[in-house]
C-alpha cells in the first residue's frame, strides 16, 4: 500500500510554509510533522495517497433529513432542504455528505465552490488529484456526550461539540463562541494543547481537561482522525469519477452529434419547428420552477405574469406588517448603532430579512443583541457566528416584531 502525504492547508500561495506529514499505511500513534514551502511539499505528492486538510472555518457543518434512501439522490436535494439556512445562493456553494445517522438525518457541509476552487488549484496545476479534502475540525476526536474535544493554537481554538458539529474561533473569542453553542454550560472540554503553546483557558466557566504532549496541532489532529467521522469534500463535481466523466464527456458530445447530423440530416427542416416548440415548452417550464423556488408556498400556477406581479406586489407591501424596505432599515439602524459589522449579502424570504455579516472579531455581535434587547421594529435572531484568522462571520435573521 502506498504512503500517506498529509497536508494541512491554511493558504494556497505556493511559497506558503505549511506542515505535512508523510505517513505509513499502519501509522497510529507515529506522525512526525514537518514543515516547507507549500510547492516544495507537492514535488513529494507523486506516488502517494494525497489527504488535504482545510479550515473549518470556511466550511458550514450542518444536516438534513430526506425521504431518500441513495446518497447520490440525498446530495441532490440537499441544497433545498438547507436553503432557508444560508445566506448565500445555493448555485454558489457546494455540498457534500457525512455517513447517514441513526436518527435518519445526513450530515452536510456547505463551501463556496470559490473556495474549493481556490484549494485545489495549487493541486490541479500540477496534475495532482487529492484522494480525500476534510475540515480540519472534524480530525478531532468526536464529541462525547457533554465532553467536546478542542485544538488550542496560536491564531484560533477547532472545537467538535457534536458527532459532525464543530465550529472554529480566535482564541479572545472562545468563552463568546461557547456561550452561544453551550448556553447551559454543561460541556466539558478536553482541549489538545501543543507543547509550544500556552493558553491560559482559567477564565472559562467551563470545565476543561487540558491533553498536552503534542508536538505540533497536525500531530494530533492525525492521531484522532479517522476518516468515517469526517467528511470528504471532493463529491459531486469534485470527485474523482466527475473528474474522469468531464475527461470523456468532450468525445460524447462529438460521438452524438455526428450520429445525430448523419441520422437526422435528411429531416431537420421538418424537426425544426418541432424543436422551437420544444424550447420554449422547456424554457416555460424552467420559468415555472424558477418561480416556485422563488415562492415555494405557492403550489398553483394557472397565469404566471399576473401571480410574478402578486408576489411583487405582496413583497413591497410586506406579511404580518413588516416587508423588504422597513426590514432593511432596521438592519441599517443597528448597523449604525453599533459599529463593527459590515454588510456581505441579505436575502428576503417568507417576510423575514438574512443577512450575512463580516468583521474583525464577534465583539460587536454583543452589541447588536444589546441595541435588539429594546423595542424595535423587528426581532434579532443569530443563526451563526464563526470566528477565524480571516475574521468573524455572522448571519442573522431579522423577523418583523410581533
């Protein structure tokens, strides 16, 4: 069996120092990590079972219950089943899946296809095809009950608080990230400290058992990985079998249209109007879709132009007394009032208001909450908050005030 080449991706740059560690198949315990230039590494790849690393702190862990027995067909309605929970548009993400669980439900995680792109790319240019991608958070050891399992490092702490629940912080923003995830403080933290760092965890109201020893923080993550608790990035069109597909799919097309001009030369004035009528049946009923997608609750469509004014319509006037613009100027009047958060993306859906938020550090999140503690027009729900060496992102949800 072929070496293991273990790769712990923070940046794509090529001159990036980054460790890895080059494994045997039998490796358990034994994981000497080094560290070098991240194009210096990839000249050792060749032969070798290739398993990248990337933060979790660019990767949305979540799961979803589908009446569907086949993975293929659950990663396939999972971008619906998840919609209402992200800010983002769904065609720009990519989703893949953990193994189903004993409650039915599928793990998910949710990554801007941009950014698998931008990992693999060091990768792809060089003809180098990764067996296995996996959120670095998910290399911990899986929750246990109440007792979570952490990384302490320099720049941020990887904390897995469930089976394939994990989220990742600044180390200034561990005690507000374990509020928000344990409000009931009942978890007890077994937290991997490497031997060059000394965090001082003694503010936290938290239980914690410090697990020392290691030499570096890709040490432990391999000594606690396992591949069937995390999950594998590279599915649907980042898998190796789409990779062989899109290889043979150019020969296809050029197979099919030659039969096709050959078998149907002698009669493509006659299909003609029949291929017309053809798409704009199709193009109607992409419209039809669309529309649905748009307004899920309406399940009728009898005269598509006058139900797309309707709907307009009701989105300016707004449901149970809130809409689009009073909404947005509360998001404006928070913002304003405290400062901290830019605005990334907002989304109206079912008369409710999903914004995505960007800044330094979650500090400023307190201060929303402080300025929704008052009377406002609307009503403040957090449904994430993630905290990294990129900085903090935070979506929210703001409903009209009952």
């Amino acid at each position: 069996m072929r070496n293991t080449l273990y790769i712990r991706l923070r940046a794509t740059d090529p001159g990036t120092d980054t460790a890895y560690c080059i494994a045997s198949p039998q490796a358990v315990a034994s994981f000497p990590v080094q560290h070098a230039p991240l194009e210096t590494i990839l000249l050792k790849a060749a032969g070798h079972r290739l398993v990248v690393l990337v933060p979790a702190a660019d990767v949305r862990l979540a799961s979803v219950e589908v009446p569907a027995r086949q993975a293929a067909k659950v990663l396939q309605a999972a971008p619906y089943a998840l919609e209402d929970q992200l800010a983002d548009d769904v065609d720009t993400l990519h989703f893949a899946l953990g193994p189903k669980q004993k409650d039915g439900r599928w793990p998910v995680a949710v990554v801007a296809r941009a950014k698998m792109d931008d990992w693999l790319r060091p990768f792809t240019e060089r003809g180098l095809v990764p067996d296995l991608m996996l959120p670095d958070a998910l290399c911990l050891a899986p929750a246990d009950g109440e007792r979570w399992s952490a990384l302490a490092e320099r720049d941020q702490v990887l904390v897995r608080n469930a089976a394939f629940s994990a989220f990742a912080c600044s180390p200034d923003d561990l005690e507000l990230m374990l509020q928000l995830a344990d409000p009931d403080r009942k978890a007890v933290l077994r937290i991997v400290v490497p031997r060059d760092i000394s965090p001082d965890f003694t503010r936290l109201a938290w239980p914690v058992e410090l697990l020392p020893g290691f030499i570096s923080p890709l040490e432990a993550l391999l000594q606690s990985q396992r591949p069937e608790n995390g999950i594998n990035l590279l599915q649907g069109r980042y898998s190796q079998r789409e990779d062989l597909l899109r290889l043979w799919q150019p020969w296809k097309i050029t197979a099919a249209l030659l039969a096709l001009w050959i078998g149907f030369a002698a009669v493509l004035h006659g299909v003609s109007g029949w291929q017309l009528r053809q798409q704009l049946r199709q193009q109607e009923d992409a419209n039809v879709q669309r529309y649905q997608q748009l307004f899920p609750a309406e399940t009728r469509i009898v005269d598509l132009p006058a139900q797309v004014e309707q709907q307009f319509a009701a989105l300016k006037a707004g449901k149970g007394g809130g809409g689009l613009l009073p909404l947005m100027q509360v998001l404006a009047d928070a913002l304003a009032a405290a400062p901290g958060m830019t605005l990334q993306s907002v989304q109206y859906r079912e008369g409710a208001l999903y914004a995505a938020l960007g800044g330094s550090s979650l500090q400023p999140l307190e201060g929303l909450r402080a300025w929704f503690a008052q009377p406002r027009a609307a009503s403040l729900e957090v449904q994430s908050a993630n905290s990294g060496a990129e900085g903090a992102q935070v979506r929210i949800k703001l409903s009209p005030a009952p």
